[in-house]
C-alpha cells in the first residue's frame, strides 16, 4: 500500500493557480524530492501535505485515511509528520534537549523515556555534548542538526523538509545533503524534500518530481531525469544541455550544421519540426575525423572557458549561426578559432517537448 | 545504529475525519465581541446622541444649533486651534536641536539630556501646569518675585494666566513626542548619506539643510503634529490656566457643556470638530511619514559618526539645559518646596518644613489615598485587558486566522484619532443610561482607559509578534502540539518582554490620565489625576504638589523596571507614542 497518496491536488489564490492537478504516490520508506524554481508551486505542495493549508481541489491519503479535502484538513498537529523548516525553527527559549524532547513530551512520553530518546538521537546527530545549550549558543549547522534531530526523534509517518540547507554555506550543504540521507537510510522514513537545488535533489532522492509553473514537469529517478529528460524545461533546469531544432526531411532530420538518419534518433517518426536535448559532456571533439558510431561534424571553435574540473568550449560547426556547448576533459586544449571535427552519437539526443 | 524504538504507543490520535471547526475560533469571536464593546459602540453612540433630543431621543439638530449657537463656543474652538499651533511651534523650537544635538553630534552628556526629557515625558501636563502657576503665577509667582528683588520693579512681568502661558506650559510637557521622533529619524540617517553629500563638494551647512533635515522633516512634522493634537485634545492645563485668565478652549467648554446638568447631547455635538480635525492630521500625518521618510526610516542605519561642534557643542549643551530647567529643573524644585511647606508662599526658610501635607495627603484626607490606589488599580486593570486583547488582535491579524484580520487591528489602533474627552463622552453616551449604567463604577473607567491606550497596546503588539518567525509555531503543530500549546509554550516566552514593556507604556500613562476620568469618575472611583485637578480649583496647592510627588517618586520603580527589561530608552522610542 501507498504511504501518502496526492490526487490531483491544486491550490488556487483567486484567479492564480499556484499548484495545479498534483498527483504522486509515495510508497513507505521512499524519499522524493520536489524541485523547481522558487515560485514553482513545491513549498506550497509541502505545506498542503503538512497541513497548514487546505488544497483547493483534490485529496491527500495518509494509510488509506484521507487526511486533506477542499471540504476538511486534519490539523497538522494530529497528522503525525514532522517538519524542517528553512529557517530551522529552533525555539530560542528552549535549550536544545528540551527542542528535541518537545515533541515526546507532547505525546506524553515519561520523563525518564523522553531522556532515553532524546540522548540517543542526539548521539546520532553527534550533539550529545550540546545538549544544555541555548541554540544562539550554535552555529548554523548545529542547529541543523537540532532540526533534524527533533523532527526524527518523533519517528513521525512523514518527514517533511523545506528547502532545509539554503541557509548554510556551501561547504556545510554539500556535508549536510550526506547527512540527510544517511539519517533516511537508518530510520527509513517516507520523506518529500523541497529544493531549488538539483544537485541536493539528486543526493538526498530515490525520485524527484519537477516541478514548473505548479504543475508537475516530470517524476522520476535522479539518474534518468537526467539522461531522459522529457520536456525542454526539465532538460535545461536539470544540467545544462543545448537544444537543437530539427526538421525531418525525407528520411533524414536535419539539424543546423548536420543531418541525421531518422531511424537513429528517438522519437523522429512524425513530421515537422522536433526538438532535441544534448548534453554538452555527450559530444566528442577532437583534432582529426574520427572513425566513431557518431556524425562526425566539422566546427570552429568560438569561445571557452577553463574551470578547473573541466574545459568549457563554445563550437560552431561550419555554417551554423549557434554554437554548441561541449564539455571536456581539463586536459583537452583547443585555441580559439581552430578547425576542429564534432562526434555526435544520435543515440544520446533525447526528444523534448 | 538504529534507535530500535517500539511504536510510540502514546501518541496522538490517528488521524481523525477531517474537520473545518477550530475551537479557538471561539476566542477570536469573544475579541471581535470585546472590540465592538470597547470602540465600535463609544463611538456610534457619541454619533447618534448628537442627533438626538435630550428627553425623547427623536431625531434633531437642535444639539449643533445649541452647541455653535454662541459666539463664545466658536471662539472656544478657534482659541483651540490657535493654541494647538502655537505650542506645536514652540515645541518644535525645544525639541528639534536637542533631537540633532542628541542623535547627531558630539554635544557632551546626550544621556542626561535623554534623562531629562524622560523626565519631561513622564511629568503629566496638570502636574506641570501646578508647577509653572507657582513660577509664573501673577505677583505670587517665584520667577516674579526674583523679578521684582532682582530690579526693585513693583509688579513682576510674568502671567501664566494667560494664552501664551499656556502654550508655553503645555509646549513644555509635549515636546518630548518631537524629541522622540526626530531622533528616530535622525538615528537612521548615515553618515555615509552626509559623506556622499560631501564628497560632491557640498560643506556642512549645505548638507545638513540638503540631506540631513530633508531626511527628518517628514518625522519632525508627524512629531508636529502629534504635538498640535495632543494641545487641543488636553484637558488638565487649560481648565487650570485658560478658565482663571477668562478664556475657553474646546474641552474646557466641553467640561462645562458636561456641568449640572449634564447636557450630553450637547457635547456629543461640540466634540465633532475636535473629533474631525484629530482625525485629518492623523492622516496627513500618516501621509507624510509614509511618503518621504520611508527610504530614511527603513534604510539600514550603516556607520555613524557625530558631527563634531567644536566651540558650539557647550552652547548647544546650555539650550539643552536651558530647555531642561524650564520643564524640569524648576518646576520640580518648587513642586518639592511647596509639598514640603506649612505655606508655599513663605519660600525656603526653615521653620517653613513640614511634612503635614503628605501626612494629610497620605492619611488624613478621606479620599486622595484612596484615589492613588484607585489610579494604580485601573491602570493596572487597564493595561493587562488592553496588553492581551491587542497580543490577541496582533497575532490573528498577522497570521490570517480569521478573514478581515486587518479591520480587528485597524479597530484597535482607531482610538488613536479620538480625543480622551470625547471618548469620555462617547463612553458616556453609550453606558451611563440605565441600560447597563456604569457611570461612576471602576468598570467604566477601566473600560475607557483600555479604549484609551489599545493603539499603544495593538503597536507594540504587532511589532512583536512580526518579529517572530510563524514557523516556530508551526514546528510545534507539525510535532503535535496545538495553537494554544504554541502560544503558551513557544510565543508567549519569546515575548515576554515585548509584553512588559508594552504593558508599562500603558500603565505609566494611565495612571495619570485626566481627561477621559474627568467625565467618567463617581464619588468612590476618584483616581489620583482627578484628585490633584480638585485640589488646583480649591487652590490647596501645598497638598497637590505632595500628592504630584508621590504620584511621580510610585513611577519611578516601574521606570527602573522597564529599563532593566528593554533598555534605557525604551519609553522614548517611537513605538510608546
């Protein structure tokens, strides 16, 4: 059985539709990711899943109980998730075992069970000696962690994050995105994680949900929303890409500057103008004509950049107005304005919307 | 490792059928109730009474024929205006260079000088009114009497009994609310503002009339304002300054319209143009602090360096020193020799001190004990009712539990347009009659200082409640606790100050307030404000001055509180206006 099931759910302000006909199914112990740029509608979705507010049509089921309807909400104080908000929410007049305990003492736990848990999970988050302080005693990580730790000690059906990591520097985000999948691979709870940050989207989650102008753009896993992106938003927010326009001709396509078989390429069966996504780290360069399974085109090189991991070149091939992008290797040098030979596996071109 | 924790068994329940009902709704309800009682019906009733015949209550004009009917009640209101313009203006002229001098330059010991205006500020205007009739007062009058030693003259050239008397007094004890303001303003202006003044060739002087005041004037004329309408709408100084030197202002005639018998209708009637123009300057006030002030007033106040005086910064001490002593120094020096004095009028000698007055005041006198105790209890009453129902108010308003949130707050800062008198009489029209009845009772002067002092309450209230994050609340619904548990557990914590602080911005005020008890006080419900005014017409000032004083020295513990809990200065921000 499905643990939270959201059936075509939408949240209208007046004539605005802020989310529109939502539908995803999580199953038990399964992390989900909800991204998109901000004003895409996620926080709002997060936010109907915790009940803070009603949706405007279609229903949310927690274990088969309808928990969220147009006509009714259970209060997210009997819905038996917990939460991480994006400014922590650290209570600044408790210290931080009376944070984490909080929520076992609203369950009525005894005294001495309340202890037991609250050192436990702060051994876990590795705050055990932190215990006494006053969170303005903590530096932004730490209070993370207190975030964390609260919210998991509950053992809550439903573990909800809003953008938790935007208020840290770079480094603690990238050690925290371990962090938290390392705590859901320990307690397997079900968790939907909001982000505007793919690469903490890709870490933290078995699934993630794309999410653009409140309606879902594509669900799937990391790995494949990135070779199989299906629509030319989820292309160019996940990576970077080029798009290249097509027209099939015949049995051919052809593209500005090449021209591909058809029967090669994905989705090339009707008519018309196509359009294509084609990572920049997917196309070969090199000095000489290879003799690779790709079309092999002529180019120039227009432009580049050198950041360190990898070389960033702008290549025109020959009579084409757009560059493409390429990525390579940090040791492959081309100079400005050098003939060079493309290898463009049609393989690797995925069709977008 | 893993927590291998059985099943919280005492968890909350499962997820029940969703339901729409919230039972704080209840709460929210009873507010909407209490604010209709508390603003909504003074108001309409003061309204209608003006429409209505004294013994029928059939619909007349006959009330505005009576109340403009007269040459003299015209100039009753012109004389407010007049009054209210001139001391706005000299208020201006004292408060304005001490705000620069304090805020902005290196003039030596800006602490005293806030200490004095504090002291200023917390001085009631009747209090300050006693005291200058014992300066100024024609012949008797200390300042005269040194006049006449000084220069062998035999009159001295001091009147207090007279128009500028009392624009001068009551400019006096209202400058503090420009002082306030404009070194809010200026406080906000950085000097890197003044630096790229000055860096585009622009010198001291031109900057300071280009950049620094521009940046100020919209606050110096809110403070302005403020002042003009705290002049018209005061009570205390003109009944014991304007009445003996024969002319009337709006609310002295208002007291007399109030007088056996009490014509309520009226009154009702004469207090719409006070009501009216209170109103207006509101919002133009409003208008100007919105519009130009804005970007001064939310800039971040970046580095500021004070503007060095040189030889001028002990000048400018001296005009603070001399303003000081006109509404400090000397008023409490005589104040104090007459509470300590068989007869004020016999000055300094020794044979002169005593202390009957305060074992009079204190023990002897059947009602003024009592009439402290009374002030301190109403006012005590008055500030938790108002300090909660704003928090109430504030915090449904800010987080949209309720649909029309704003029209609750907007309820509770509208008070603020309605003078204390005409409130008075709208809390007269609406529950004197037999209906409910509570002239006279402890409950309605409770009920009226409340009105009175919400819109300090809902001020304070707001901004705290702005300040705090909502999601440390929703992170206790999401762990499972309620609103309530929110509210009792995470808010009400973190708000403890803001709510002694505001709670005291309402108390110190209403335990001197005169001009809405003056209306309202039965035999038994006299409070310390109305005593004093009683003592000023039976001219017992040795008495009054000791019960002045020992209504000032039972402030100064909460002062010290205050301090203790928000910081020096916390009666002289803007948010305690």
């Amino acid at each position: 059985m499905s643990k939270l099931v959201l059936k075509n759910v939408a949240k209208r302000y007046g004539a605005f539709e802020a989310v529109s006909d939502f539908s995803l199914e999580l199953t038990p112990g399964e992390f989900v990711s909800l991204l998109g740029p901000s004003g895409c509608g996620k926080t709002t979705t997060l936010r109907m899943i915790a009940g803070f507010m009603p949706p405007s049509a279609g229903t949310i089921v927690m274990d088969g109980r309808e928990i969220s309807s147009p006509s009714g909400v259970v209060p997210p104080e009997h819905r038996r998730m917990s939460m991480i908000f994006q400014s922590y929410a650290i209570w600044p007049n408790m210290t931080v075992g009376e944070n984490v305990g909080f929520g076992l003492q609203v369950r009525k736990l005894s005294r001495a069970e309340i202890d037991r848990r609250v050192d436990k999970i702060l051994d876990v988050v590795q705050m055990r000696n932190l215990k006494g302080r006053y969170p303005a005693e903590l530096s932004g990580g730490q209070q993370q962690r207190v975030a964390l730790a609260r919210a998991i000690v509950v053992e809550p059906e439903v573990l909800l994050l809003d953008e938790p990591l935007s208020n840290l520097d770079a480094n603690l985000r990238e050690e925290m995105r371990f962090e938290i999948r390392r705590l859901h691979d320990e307690f397997k709870i079900t968790t939907v994680y909001v982000t505007h940050d793919q690469s903490e989207a890709m870490v933290t989650s078995d699934r993630i949900v794309v999410m653009n102008k409140g309606k879902i753009e594509q669900i799937d896993a990391p790995h494949v929303l990135y070779s199989r992106p299906r629509s030319r938003f989820v292309a160019g927010f996940i990576g970077r890409t080029n798009f290249l326009e097509g027209e099939r001709q015949g049995s051919d396509v052809r593209f500005e500057g090449f021209t591909a078989v058809a029967g090669t390429l994905e989705g090339a069966n009707g008519g018309g103008k196509l359009l294509y996504s084609l990572r920049p780290q997917a196309i070969g360069l090199s000095m000489q004509k290879t003799g690779g399974v790709g079309l092999a085109v002529e180019a120039e090189i227009a432009d580049r950049s050198y950041l360190g991991e990898y070389w960033d070149y702008q290549v025109r091939p020959l009579g084409a107005a757009k560059a493409l992008r390429v990525s390579t290797g940090p040791n492959a040098v081309f100079e400005v304005g050098s003939r060079v030979w493309l290898e463009i596996d049609p393989a690797a071109m995925v069709r977008v919307e | 490792m893993a927590i291998a924790a059985p099943a919280i068994d005492t968890a909350p329940p499962r997820p029940r059928r969703a339901a729409n009902f919230d039972s704080t709704w209840i709460l929210w309800i009873a507010i909407i109730a209490v604010l209709l009682f508390l603003v909504v019906s003074p108001f309409v009733y003061l309204v209608v009474t003006s429409f209505q015949a004294e013994d029928t209550g059939v619909f007349t004009l006959m009330n505005y024929a009576t109340a403009y009917g007269r040459a003299r009640y015209i100039d009753a209101l012109l004389n407010s205006l007049k009054l209210g313009a001139a001391a706005a203006a000299l208020a201006g002229l004292f408060a304005v260079p001490l705000a620069w001098a304090v805020a902005r330059t290196d003039m030596p010991a800006p602490g005293l000088t806030r200490m004095l205006v504090l002291a200023t500020f917390i001085t009631p205007p009747y209090t300050g009114a006693v005291a200058w009739i014992l300066l100024a007062g024609p012949n008797a009058g200390w300042l005269n009497r040194f006049y006449m030693l000084a220069t062998g003259a035999e009159a001295g050239p001091f009147n207090i009994y007279s128009f500028t008397g009392l624009a001068i007094v009551i400019a006096l004890y209202s400058f503090p609310y420009i002082f306030i303001f404009t070194t809010a303003a200026l406080e906000l202006v950085s000097s890197e503002m003044e630096d790229a003044a000055n860096i585009l060739g622009a010198g001291p002087w031109r900057t300071m009339r280009r950049v620094t005041l521009p940046l100020a004037l919209p606050a110096i004329l809110g403070g302005l304002i403020i002042c003009f309408l705290e002049a018209i709408a005061l009570f205390g100084s003109p009944a014991m300054i304007a009445i003996p030197a024969r002319f009337n202002v709006v609310t002295t005639q208002l007291f007399q319209f109030f007088g056996n018998p009490v014509r309520v209708e009226v009154a009702a009637a004469y207090a719409m143009p006070l009501l009216g123009v209170t109103v207006l300057l509101v919002l133009v006030q409003r208008l100007i602090t919105r519009r130009k002030g804005f970007v001064a007033l939310t800039g971040k106040g970046g580095e500021r360096r004070p503007i060095l005086l040189g030889r001028w910064r002990w000048a400018m001490f001296g005009y603070a020193m001399i303003v000081a002593s006109l509404a400090v120094f000397l008023p409490y020096i005589f104040l104090v020799q007459s509470a300590f004095a068989k007869a004020w009028g016999r000055g300094f000698a020794l044979d002169n001190v005593s202390l009957d007055n305060f074992r009079f005041v204190l023990f002897e006198h059947a009602t003024a004990a009592q009439s402290v105790i009374n002030s301190f209890l109403y006012a005590g009453a008055s500030a938790t009712i108002a300090v909660f129902l704003t928090l109430g108010v504030a915090y449904i308003a800010a987080r949209r539990l309720v649909p029309f949130g704003g029209v609750l707050g907007f309820l509770c800062v509208a008070p603020f347009v309605i003078p204390g008198v005409v409130l008075a009489i709208g809390f007269y029209a609406a529950y004197a009659p037999p209906t409910l009845a509570l002239y006279g009772t402890a409950l309605i002067l409770i009920l009226a200082f409340t009105t009175r002092f919400l819109p300090v309450g809902y001020v304070n209230a707001s901004a705290a409640i702005r300040s705090l994050n909502p999601e440390m609340e929703e992170a206790v619904r999401v762990l499972g606790g309620s609103r309530l548990t929110a509210l009792r557990r995470v808010v009400a914590p973190l708000l403890k100050r803001n709510l002694l602080g505001a709670w005291l911005l309402i108390f110190i005020p209403a335990t001197r307030e005169l001009s809405s008890a003056i209306f309202l006080y039965g035999p038994s419900t006299k409070v310390a404000s109305v005593m004093i005014f009683d003592m000023s017409e039976e001219g017992n000032f040795e008495r009054l001055a000791a019960l002045a004083l020992i209504l000032q020295v039972l402030t100064l513990p909460l002062l010290w509180i205050g301090q203790k809990a928000l910081g020096r200065d916390f009666m002289l921000r803007r948010n305690a206006t």
